[in-house]
C-alpha cells in the first residue's frame, strides 16, 4: 500500500530565509515523488519529481527537492523564500511497480512567508 | 499548450440531485484522472480514464461514476447526492502511459456545494 505523510500542518519562514517542507513515503516499489503547490480557489500546480537518477531535482520557481532512499524521505527545499511562495503544498506518491497511474497525496503543509 | 479546463467552476445542488461535471485535457493527453479535495478527507483519488475505458478506480461509492468520450474529454457524474458530497473536484490530463516520465497536470477544480 502506498501512503504519504507530511508532518507539519504548517510552516512559518521570514522572507529571504531558506525552506523546508517535509514529506515522508510508503510504497511496496520504487517511488515515484511528486511535488504540487495550489494557490486559494486554484487546482494543483505541478512543481517537481523524482523518478530515479540525482537525489537533488530542481523544479519549478527555484524549488528543488532531495530523495533520501534511507530515511524514506522527499523535502521540498528553496533557498531564499519569497512571500508569493506563500500557499498549500502537497507530496505526493505513484508505485512504479504497480504501472498504475494515480496518485497518493499527504494531507498539504501550509507555508506562509513573512514579510 | 492549453491546461486542463473544467466546466462549470462552481455549482450548487440539493440533496438527492444529480450532477455532471466535465473535464477537458491537455491536447495530446489521453489518461483523465477524477480527486476529490475536502478538508476532512484531502485529496482521494476517484477514477481514471484512457481511451475511453475505466482503467482504475479508487474506493468511492458506485453513485460516483464517469466517462471519457474519444476525444478524451471526460465527464463525471455523481448521482443521489449528499451533504459529504461538497468538495472541490479535480480533473488532471497525463499521456496515460504509465511510464516514469508520466505526470499529471490538475484543473482549476469544480467547487460542488450540496445543500
């Protein structure tokens, strides 16, 4: 069975610092890991994944992400923070090994930038 | 390339009623996939289509059903509904190939309010 947890409802970082949204997975397979931001009143926005290859994946709008295969773990990371970066992010999980293509989604962390 | 269009962005319906929301993917795209987003549950993975055939499904009741028309636009309807019914509903369009390099690209969403 696949599942995604993502620990911390909420994240709070000053403008200019850097951040981190957890994500931890469960799957039977390899992983396939996704990452997706929504805005209010908006759909899912697709940032980056990891399919295999490099444990750091760059993404959309200076977001990277790193695959940790030990600690069953794929954060969301940016160095410097911006207060439009402020919004709901999800990880999210496919089974490689099943083939089939939907997705399993952790419950979001809510970031919020301070200015 | 367009994104993903669904239609209407907003509905309301009473208990008992039925609905019919529709989804439009990306040109090229041939897999359709159905989530439901509430703020109890998140985001549940309702049901794939490609090429025009049901390919999975997740764990929601049989009133929940769809369908994909050749040009790949699909449609979902939910029949009898229920006050649990409002959500946001969320369409998203990949190449349907269930290789590593699929990804799914969401919709705006269509917010059902069931009163």
């Amino acid at each position: 069975a696949q599942s995604v947890a993502q620990p911390e409802d909420q994240v709070n970082v000053a403008e200019g610092n850097p951040l981190t949204v957890k994500c931890t997975y469960s799957v039977s397979g390899n992983p396939y890991l996704f990452w997706y931001v929504q805005y209010p009143n908006r759909g899912l926005q697709f940032l980056l994944k990891y399919i295999t290859g490099d444990n750091l994946v760059k993404g959309s709008y200076g977001f990277e992400a790193e695959f940790n295969k030990s600690q069953t773990s794929f954060h969301l990371k940016k160095p410097s923070a911006l207060v439009s970066d402020s919004a709901l992010y999800f990880c999210a999980v496919r089974d490689g090994q099943t083939g089939a293509n939907n997705l399993f989604f952790g419950t979001g962390t809510r970031l919020t930038v301070i200015p | 390339k367009a994104g993903v269009t669904q239609t209407p962005r907003y509905l309301i319906k009473t208990r008992g009623q039925q609905v019919t929301l529709s989804c439009s993917p990306i040109s090229g795209h041939r897999s359709v996939s159905w989530y439901q987003q509430t703020p109890g549950q998140g985001l549940q993975f309702l049901f794939e289509y490609f090429s025009e055939t049901q390919r999975n499904k997740g764990n929601f009741p049989g009133r929940f059903s769809g369908r994909q028309f050749s040009n790949s636009r699909s449609e979902m309807n939910v029949s009898t509904l229920e006050l649990g019914d409002s959500a946001l509903y969320l369409c998203a369009s990949s190449l349907g190939t269930s290789s590593d390099t699929d990804t799914q690209y969401f919709g705006p969403g269509t917010r059902l309010t069931v009163l």
